[in-house]
C-alpha cells in the first residue's frame, strides 16, 4: 500500500465508507500501516465496523487495524467485545 492509497483509504473510512475493506481481505502489513497511521475518527469507525460491519470481511479488516491500536479499550474489543460469528 503505497501512501496515496493509504490516506486515500483512511480519508473514507473517517467519512463512513469502507470501500475495499468491505470486500477484500487485506495482510497484516495493511492492518500496520492503517493502524500507525488512523486518526481517532478513523479509529471510531473501525471499532464500530469490527462489532456491526454488515460483511464478516469488514468485521475482521477492522478488527486487524485494532488489534494494532495502543489502548485498553481496543485491546478489550479485540479480546472480548468481538461477537462470535454464528451470532449474525
């Protein structure tokens, strides 16, 4: 992911739209380069995303941009917040 696409990826997400991330599985090193470089809003979204995402594909990206993220609150979701998916 080159910067370009990055803060182009990162301007929607703050906006609401997770574009690609809805549909296509990313690798870890996108999951880096997000989380090093997400702001809050960005971040926000990413945490709704990984809990009420409507694609299991969106849920997990975001959930790999979290697992990322310094704080408790993010290590929280990502360790007990995440709903099992035969919830949906």
């Amino acid at each position: 992911m080159n910067k370009a696409s990055r803060d182009t990826l990162l301007r929607a997400v703050e906006t609401g739209d997770p574009g690609v991330l809805r549909t296509k599985s990313t690798v870890h090193r996108t999951g880096v380069e997000l989380g090093n470089h997400v702001t809050e809003a960005g971040a926000a979204m990413f945490r709704q995303w990984a809990v009420d995402g409507d694609t299991a594909t969106l849920r997990t990206n975001s959930l790999s941009v979290i697992a990322k993220l310094p704080e408790q609150n993010n290590a929280d979701l990502v360790d007990h917040g995440f709903p099992c998916s035969a919830q949906r």
